[in-house]
C-alpha cells in the first residue's frame, strides 16, 4: 500500500511540474492551469518577424532597372528591342522588351532572366508627356514598325495610407508610450495617468494578511497598550459605545527614529480582522497640481466603503508641516492644499464613522497645529527609546534566530547599549553574527557583541591607519586624561573602554556608561563638560601645547555651554530665562529672541563656564599627575584599556553603588539594585 501511496505522489509531482524547456514562463510561479498573461514584448517581436520577412521577399523580387532617354534613343529603338510603351501617371515610362531580346541585356538586367521576361525590364521619367511623344516620334522617323506608348495611371493605396495617416498614428502612438511609462513610474498607479489622482494605498484586508502582531513587538508596554485599546475598539465597539462613549478617531505614534512605530501599525494590520490601508505622507505629493488633494478624498471614499477600517499614514510630516511655513514665501503651495483635504476629511462637515486614522512621525514639533487637536488625532502615543528592561525584552527577541554562547546574558548585553533604539539593537545583533562568522566561529560570543557595538558606535577599525610615534603619544595621553577626569569627578559619567586605535574619522574613542535620568543638574553639567575637557587640559599640561584633536570636545561644551545659559536658566547674570520655542514656531524667523546686550551677555556666562571647567579640568590632573601618567603609559603598550585598570590605578570609586556583574554575566548584588549608569562593569578583552 505504501509502495503505490508514493507511486501516485510522484505522478502528481510530475504533473505538477510541467517542462518548460525554453524558459518562456517564470518557473517559480503557479500557473494554475490559466493561460500565460498576455506580454506587450509579443506584439514587438511578431512586428519584427514581419519586417524581416518583407524586406527578405523585397530584396529577392526583381524590379526594372532604371536608364536613361538617351541610351533608349540610341540602342533599344535603334535596334528594335522594345516591343511596348507605357507611361504611368505621366512621369514614369516603363519599357517591355521583346522576349527574344532580352538575352541581349543580360548583364544590365543582372539575374535570372525567366523573372524578368514579363517586364517591365527598363524605366526612366520624363518631364511631360508632350515632349515625351515629340522626341519619340522624331526618334522612330524612317522605321516601319512605329511604337507608340499607351498611358496608364497606378495609384499606390498603401503608400498614401501610410503618408496619410502615418503621422497621427505615431503621434499616439508616442503618447501612449509616454502615458505608459509614467504610470509605470508612479504617477497614475495601476491604472495610468488617468488614474492619477487615485489613492496609491496598499490595502491588507483577509486576502492579504499581514503576519505580524503584538507578540513581535518587545518593550513598549504603555504604547502597546493604547494600541491594544484601539483594535479592542474595533473588535468589540458596544463595550465602549455602550456607555456613551466614541472610538477615537486617530492616533498619532511621535518618538525618535527606529523605536517601532511602523512596527506597531504593522501589529496592529495583523491583529485587527478589519481592512488596513497602509500609505507614507510622499504618496499624496505629486508633479500635478490637486493630486494630492484628489488621493486624500479617494482614499477616505474607499475607507468609508469598507468600514471599519484602519488607515495608516506614515512619515505624516512630509505633508502635515504647519501652514505658512514655507520657504517658497507665498506660492500656492501644493502640500498645503493637500493638508487642508485631510483635515476636512478627518473632521469636517461629513463624519468619517468606523476609520480610525493612525499616523506615524519622530517631527512632531513641525506638525500643523489643527492636525494634532482632539477630534481628529485624539491621542498622541509617545514611542520613547527603550530603557534597560525593554532593551532586554528586544534582545530577546532578536537574539531567537542566532546560535548563541553560553557566555551571552541578555542583562550583560542591556547594560552595555544605553541609547540604543529597537532598530540599533536588532543591528548590533546580525553585526555580532556577522562578525562570529567572519572569524570562523561555532556560536556568538560576548567578545563578538562588545566588538559590534564597538562597531556601530565608533564605525571600523583602521589599524593600518600611519600615525608618528609623537602623534600617538599625544593621543594616548588626551584619553587618559578625559578617562581620569571621568573617573574621579561624581557626576561624570563611568568609563568602560578606552582605545587609541582609530576608529571611523576619530584617532581615538572612550566608551562611557551614561545614567539614564530623567533629569539633568547643574553639577552634573560641569562635571560632564569638564570630563570633556580633559583631553585639551592633559596636552597643556604634558606637552606644553594644544593640538587640533579636542574638535569634538569643544564643540560638544559649546553646545551644551550655551543650552545651560539660555535654555536650562543655569545663569546667575543671565537668570531664570528659556530663549527656546519647544513649539518651532520660531524656526522661520529672522530676528533673535533677545537683544544684542543680552547676546553679549550669553556669550559672557558661556565662555566664563567654559574657562572655569578647562581650570578645574588642568587641577584636577595636576592633582593626580602620576596616575594620569601611568594610564597614558599603559594606553600606549596596550592601545586598550578597561575600567579595571583605572581601578588598579586610581582605587574604586568610592560614590558607585555596589552593583557589579561577574565575569560570567550574572549579577552580584551586595545591595539593592541600583541604577544601570552608576554600575561599574568589568569588560575582558
């Protein structure tokens, strides 16, 4: 019985896969027992065929061979070879040899001479038909047999077809092609330009389901729970209508780049048994003008028509940019009007019941203000960079698919990504994979996620990058001496790695644990801008000059400088003032927000801030002169340096928190856990 069960699979097997011995037909495809889809390519090469074959019979049909008046007076009726005359049309004559003549012609004729025995054999034209006879006449005087011509008119009916109407027909022809290329290239969608003012949203409904939901998505526990509600909505309205409520109409997911919020509309496409259109904000701008305001209408009408639906526009910024903030001072603005569309559509005069509108932007200060006000986007989801049990949760997911070392712990892993967004993760994940693979490796090791993030935060490693020996010496100590100062200053934030290997554009990079506050004081500032400023304080001191490599750390106290000054109120002179529109309503402005005299005063407190920290920087060196030495010193034998030799150097410091992680990830706690930036981790090399 089996025997014949696996006779009979593999005949449907071979039925199934039908030979296709000239690849016509993509292989990959079911054809489903439908004909093959009808290929304009077809139409080009049967045209072509048929111009091969009409030149071919053309070039091996004989024709008559042109000659002039002359040769005819001279020879043909001199000799009496021409047995008749015609003209045609009263420009052409064409002339018909005797048949027992044209072996005399033979070599003017030039081929098989039984295709030619019906003639005409010879042609030439005249300029009218009375000179023609005259000349004749006066040429056949004292002959007995006068040849006189016959005059006959021959109208070629293809050819004044083709002159006709030739011109129109590849006028159209032309413009077809031109239709057609731009609906190919996304001006009128599947149906050409006609169709351009159409929705081009992607419509995933029963046919077409997405696969992801809210098991995919890690971290993000209050953005997911609103999302949550909202497909709760759908499923089940009489829960919440029941007491008077309404559905929201719209939410707006606002965080920084790559934080999942596409990631959270691709969830809720995959949870929600409704229709979900699915667009970005560039699909509604377009080289015509109205389009976009055409495609905004189209696209509700479809969405009132499979209600209750869910529409999702990401990148809403490209087309909700507040009014009246465009460069182009006063033009009619295109994206304007298209603004002005949607928001009638979201809350105008006609009610949209059963569409609820999501929408997806990381510019949510640059947004119209009448777009983010309640009745059309009711709430607004903030999607935050992911905090250390959230970054474990991603790591979890991410870490499914890789062939893991048993030295790799998910909490190691969370503490050394600070900052680091859903999409960076997922990045240092398949980078550490890579790497494994590229050193030969049977799994992924610690060493190999350390080195990817190294990776993705300072950019490739350039060993063979040449630097002089007094180059490197002066690297080696400008490190040292922000490692130091980062180390003995509280606030500062903890190293983990310092290197003078180059990295991307740096000549040498330090890697930091930063806290994760909520909060910034002023202490913490300096300290912060004095640890910068400890590589420009240990050249001064060490070298007795200053070099060009501090770029970065000047411009970073700078900024930050300045943010205290006129931003945070940091200034005694300059007080309790904050000269920064959190709105962006001052973005187009030409006039700034305070006087020259308070300018001059600004650029006072800064540079007074700046100067006080370079001093407190140079002290505390000079305090700790020969640890600084020693950590330059080892910096340039071992090029790498971790946070256990400037404890071996400087002692422990004695305001950490005593939290620590064991060589093999796991965590060893003397007290309560504390904070992820105050922990101080131990990297081996």
């Amino acid at each position: 019985m089996t025997e014949n069960k696996n006779k009979n699979s593999q005949k449907k097997d071979n039925q199934k896969k039908p030979e296709n011995p000239f690849g016509l037909f993509n292989q990959n495809k079911k054809n489903d027992g439908k004909p093959p889809k009808f290929n304009a390519y077809w139409i080009y090469g049967v045209v072509a065929i048929v111009f091969i074959v009409v030149q071919f019979y053309l070039m091996n049909t004989r024709g008559p061979v042109e000659t002039n008046w002359g040769k005819v007076k001279s020879t043909m009726l001199a000799n009496g070879d021409i047995e008749r005359i015609e003209v045609i049309n009263n420009k052409k004559v064409n002339l018909y040899l005797k048949p027992e003549r044209v072996k005399n012609y033979e070599q003017e004729l030039s081929g098989d001479l039984s295709k030619t025995n019906a003639g005409p054999h010879f042609f030439f034209n005249i300029g009218s038909p009375e000179s023609f006879e005259n000349n004749l006449h006066e040429a056949q005087k004292g002959t007995n047999d006068e040849i006189f011509p016959t005059y006959k008119d021959e109208t070629n009916w293809a050819g004044e077809i083709l002159w006709t109407i030739g011109p129109f027909v590849l006028i159209i022809l032309l413009w077809w092609w031109i239709f057609k290329r731009m609906s190919k290239g996304g001006a009128g969608g599947a149906g050409g330009i006609f169709n351009v003012g159409k929705s081009q949203a992607k419509v995933f409904d029963k046919d077409q389901k997405v696969s992801t939901n809210f098991n995919d998505i890690a971290g993000l526990a209050e953005a997911k729970q609103e999302i949550e509600e909202i497909v709760e909505f759908l499923k089940t309205p009489d829960k919440y209508t029941k007491l008077g409520g309404k559905i929201p109409k719209g939410a707006l997911l606002v965080g920084p780049p790559g934080t999942g919020k596409t990631l959270l509309a691709k969830a809720v496409a995959g949870e929600a048994n409704v229709p979900f259109f699915s667009m970005s904000g560039s699909d509604f701008v377009e080289m015509f003008v109205g389009v976009g305001a055409s495609r905004v209408r189209d696209l509700f009408k479809q969405a009132k028509e499979k209600a209750p639906c869910i529409i999702f526009i990401d990148e809403i910024d490209a087309i909700g940019r507040a009014r009246g903030k465009n460069p182009n001072m006063g033009s009619n603005d295109e994206r304007e009007n298209t603004l002005n569309q949607l928001l009638t559509e979201m809350d105008g005069f006609d009610t949209n019941s059963g569409v609820i509108i999501l929408a997806a932007t990381n510019r949510a200060d640059i947004l119209d203000r009448a777009l983010m006000r309640a009745g059309r986007f009711d709430r607004q989801i903030h999607v935050e960079l992911p905090d250390l049990n959230e970054r474990a949760e991603i790591f979890n997911v991410h870490l499914r698919p890789l062939k893991l070392d048993k030295s790799v712990k998910v909490d190691f892993l969370a503490r050394q990504t600070p900052g680091f967004s859903g999409a960076d993760i997922a990045n240092v994940c398949n980078e550490s994979a890579l790497i494994a693979a590229r050193k030969s490796r049977e799994s992924v090791g610690k060493q190999d996620f350390l080195d990817a993030v190294d990776r993705i935060i300072g950019g490739l490693e350039k060993k063979n990058k040449i630097i002089s020996q007094t180059e490197k010496k002066t690297i080696a100590f400008h490190e040292a001496g922000h490692a130091t100062i980062s180390w003995l200053l509280e606030h500062a934030h903890p190293l983990v790695k310092v290197t003078i290997v180059p990295r991307g554009k740096a000549l040498g990079a330090a890697w930091y644990l930063p806290e994760e506050r909520s909060i910034t004081t002023k202490e913490q500032l300096l300290d912060e801008m004095c640890s910068a400023l400890g590589g420009r304080a240990a050249e001064k001191i060490i070298f007795g000059k200053i070099s060009s490599g501090a770029q970065n750390d000047l411009e970073k106290v700078t900024k930050q400088a300045y943010a205290m000054v006129s931003i945070f109120g940091m200034s005694e002179k300059v007080g309790n003032i904050s000269y920064y529109d959190s709105t962006g309503q001052s973005d187009y402005s030409f006039t700034k927000p305070y006087s020259e005299k308070t300018a001059e005063l600004i650029d006072d407190e800064v540079k007074v801030l700046i100067e006080s920290q370079y001093v407190r920087a140079i002290q505390v060196l000079k305090d700790n002169a020969e640890g600084h030495t020693k950590l330059g010193d080892l910096l340039l034998e071992k090029e790498v340096i971790f946070s256990e030799d400037l404890e071996n150097i400087f002692g422990k410091r004695p305001w950490d928190k005593k939290h620590r992680i064991s060589e093999n990830g796991d965590e060893e706690k003397e007290e309560s856990l504390q904070s992820q930036s105050q922990s101080e981790e131990k990297l081996k090399k």
